[in-house]
C-alpha cells in the first residue's frame, strides 16, 4: 500500500463513527478488506491497522456484526441469511470506482485536496444512482428515477407497473432479483431519443454469462416502457473495465 499524503488519522471514536455510518449506508454485506479500503483510499483516513483495532471494539460492542469475511449492522443482520450475492460484492466494487466522479462532480477537480467524507459521498451517490443503496426495493427506485428523468414517452405499462408495485410484474422482478447482475448506470432524455446506459457485473468467477443472458432479457422487454414514438439506445459497459480503466489512470 502506498502512503498518502493527505490521509487523515481519525480519532478512534471517529474513525468508529465513520465505520457505522458507511455500513448504514450500504445497507447490504461488505467484505472487511473492502471496508477497509473504502475508509483508506476513498475517504483517505487512518490506516488498516487503525480501523482493524476500530471494528474489533465494534463487533464486540455488537455495533456491527461479521459473518465470515463480511461485515453488515445489527439491524441488517436481524433479517439477513448469510447469503453474499455477486451483485452485492459487484455494487461496492463500482462504489470503490467513484472516487474521482464524486471528487470532479462535487470539487470540480479529481485531484481536490478535501477530504470525501461518508455523507457527502453517499448522498452523490443517491443522487447519481439512487437504486444503488437499495438492498430491497430496487425496482421501484429505478421507476422513480425514470419518471424523474423522462419527461414525456413513458408508456401505459410502464405507468400500470409503477402503480401497481410491488405486482410481480416483469420490472419489479428482474431488479428486485437479488442477484441481478444489470445496473443502470445513466438515463437521459433529447427529444425522442431514451439513451440508458448499463454496467453489467461479474458473478464470483469473473463471469459476464449471466449478466449478458439477464441484458437480452431487458433489451426485449424494456422497449414496452416507452411509447412507439421514442427511440431507445441501449449501452453497456463491463465492470472489470471500468475498474481496470480507474487503475491505469494512476
């Protein structure tokens, strides 16, 4: 690990401060070498060994509690079966990746010298890709977000899932599947032009087979969405690029 230069040494009450905030807004299984690296390298506070001596006193406070290699809330842990998808270590993955985006959006420069803190990072991140931060739910934050961006072009179906949610309709359960492998990671509207774009994540072998199979399911069925009129363009982008694109910029 390199040294950073501008990395702050938190005092450990804060620094357990900071571990519970970020698990809290998570809301679903983080690996402890991933919590870690997120309090190192995209909030650039204390060192391993500090925050490992901090979750020690806060699992045995029972502040947060571990399974295996992974760290979750109490309140979490009270419905949670154990289960560790590849979408959930896949979303914190791509929340590593957003240094410099939330860095350049929010400073206007990725190589700032302010500190990202948990609660101006995560309240980008709701405002970006607010379905992100839901364990449960998902679908429903991605049918607000589209009726937030799209203006007009919406369909009747789109509408009738929307207010019949939680219905088991075709959205609902493609994204509120746990181990949905599609992200939408941008939506935009020019006139009758419906551009989304997609991350696909990796299962636990480093394997898109699933994601590409779930991606054809909603190529076919999104398009009931939006009227005839519009047209829509879809692009997807693979997760391992886009870390491995983050890695060689530095």
């Amino acid at each position: 690990m390199k040294n950073n230069i501008n990395t702050r040494i938190l005092e450990l009450e804060d620094l357990q401060d900071m571990l519970i905030s970020i698990c809290n807004h998570l809301n679903r299984p983080i690996r402890k070498s991933q919590l870690i690296k997120m309090v190192t390298d995209l909030f650039e506070c204390s060192t391993p060994k500090q925050i490992e001596f901090a979750l020690i006193e806060l699992l045995e406070q029972k502040k947060l509690c571990q399974q295996d290699y992974f760290i979750v809330t109490p309140e979490f842990a009270t419905s949670w079966d154990g289960t560790v998808t590849a979408t959930d270590e896949g979303i914190i993955k791509f929340l590593l990746s957003l240094k410099e985006d939330t860095k350049f959006d929010i400073y206007f420069n990725v190589y700032a010298k302010e500190h990202l803190t948990p609660s101006i990072f995560f309240k980008y991140v709701e405002m970006q890709y607010p379905a992100l931060l839901h364990s449960t739910d998902t679908a429903l934050a991605y049918m607000e977000q589209m009726n937030n961006t799209f203006s007009y072009g919406l369909s009747n179906d789109f509408y009738t899932e929307q207010n019949d949610y939680p219905a088991n309709r075709w959205f609902t359960q493609f994204f509120n599947t746990p181990d949905c492998r599609i992200i939408i990671k941008h939506m935009e509207q020019n006139k009758n032009h419906i551009n989304i774009q997609l991350l696909l994540l990796p299962g636990k072998r480093r394997s898109y087979q699933l994601a590409h199979k779930q991606f054809e399911e909603f190529e076919q069925h999104i398009k009931d969405f939006f009227d005839d009129t519009m047209q829509l363009h879809i692009r997807t982008t693979l997760l391992t690029m886009r870390i491995g694109n983050a890695k060689r910029k530095h």
